[in-house]
C-alpha cells in the first residue's frame, strides 16, 4: 500500500536521500490536486495486463510499457544512466506516464507547486502511478534495495524502448521551467 508524507524540507540536489519523517500524513486527495493518481493493482499476470487495459484507456500509445528491472542495472547500460539521473536530481518528465511497481520498495518526492511544498511517497509492490507531464519529482532508493525494484513504465510517446527511455526525463534547473510540457502543467495548476 503506498503511503505519502508531506516533508518538512524539500530534498536536497545530487543526494539519494531515504529518510522518512511520518508526522505529517498527505492524502490522495493533495496528490490529486497535482496531477498525481494512486491506485493499485496485483503484481501478477493478470495484474499485469489489468495495467495494460488501463493505460490503453488513458490513452497511452504503447501500454505494455517497458520493464525496468534495476536488478539488471549494472548490466543495461540505459538503466544505469535513467537510475543515476532519477535517484539524485529534480526531474521533470516531458511526457505523462505510468507506472506499476512489480517488486522492491522506494521513495518518490513530488513537487507541490501550489502549495510550495514537497510530498515523499512510498512505492510499494502494487503500486500504480499516474504521472503528468511537466511535473517534478526525484526518486530515493536504498541502495541495499536498489536490485529489488522492477516496475513496468509507459509513457505517452510513439516509441518507447529501454534505449530511448532516459530522453524523457530532464534534470532540473532553471532553463527547464521554461519546457513547454513544464508551462503546461504549471498552467494546468492555475499557476
């Protein structure tokens, strides 16, 4: 069952940081307002294709998605690339996606920008994520852990492959406020 707290402080840049302060509960609710949908699923086959069935309703071109099987990392090149970008920047993803979390446990701190503030998510087998373009995110994994997380991501893009998955995700900084998929989302949300 995945599991959000707001944080006190917004996570630092270029640190993999896997602290968990629960004082501060956020609901499905304050994800929401954001963009952001929660929902869960079995880990299974059957699992599986309900995900598929689901990101083909939402509109998404290839809703098989691709397997992200971090257990692989020190022998896939792109994945290595993708976990080193996610797990100690701000990112900013270009285009919506989904994600379901097939195995493994891991943090997702999410910008707020409404509220100027930070929500950490706990990721947990199960787990589906609804994603909007344009918005900011990081990841914190255990490193202990970091060969225990498999997911299945798909994004709305025509062609989605473990070699081209890392262009869609660009490392924050002040040049990508100005993205155009950034300036929608922060439209979307009224700012």
């Amino acid at each position: 069952m995945t599991r959000a707290y707001i944080r006190i402080a917004p996570p630092t840049d270029g640190v993999n940081d896997v602290s968990l302060d629960t004082s501060r509960p956020a609901s499905a609710e304050d994800l929401s307002a954001i963009g952001w949908k929660i929902s869960a699923l079995n880990t299974d086959l059957q699992g599986q294709e309900q995900f598929k069935a689901l990101a083909k309703s939402q509109g998404f071109p290839q809703p098989e998605g691709v397997r992200l099987d971090l257990g692989l990392v020190d022998d896939v090149e792109p994945f290595m690339e993708l976990a080193n970008k996610v797990m100690f920047k701000n990112i900013i993803l270009t285009n919506a996606a989904m994600v379901l979390v097939l195995s493994g446990t891991y943090f997702v701190d999410v910008e707020d920008p409404i509220n100027t503030r930070w929500f950490r998510l706990v990721l947990t087998p199960g787990t589906v994520l609804f994603v909007p373009a344009g918005t900011m995110y990081r990841c914190g994994i255990n490193e202990a852990d970091i060969k225990t997380i498999s997911t299945i991501v798909t994004l709305k893009v025509d062609d989605l492959s473990v070699d081209n998955l890392n262009d869609y995700y660009l490392c924050a900084d002040k040049d990508t406020e100005k993205h155009s998929s950034r300036r929608a989302y922060l439209e979307s949300l009224g700012i």
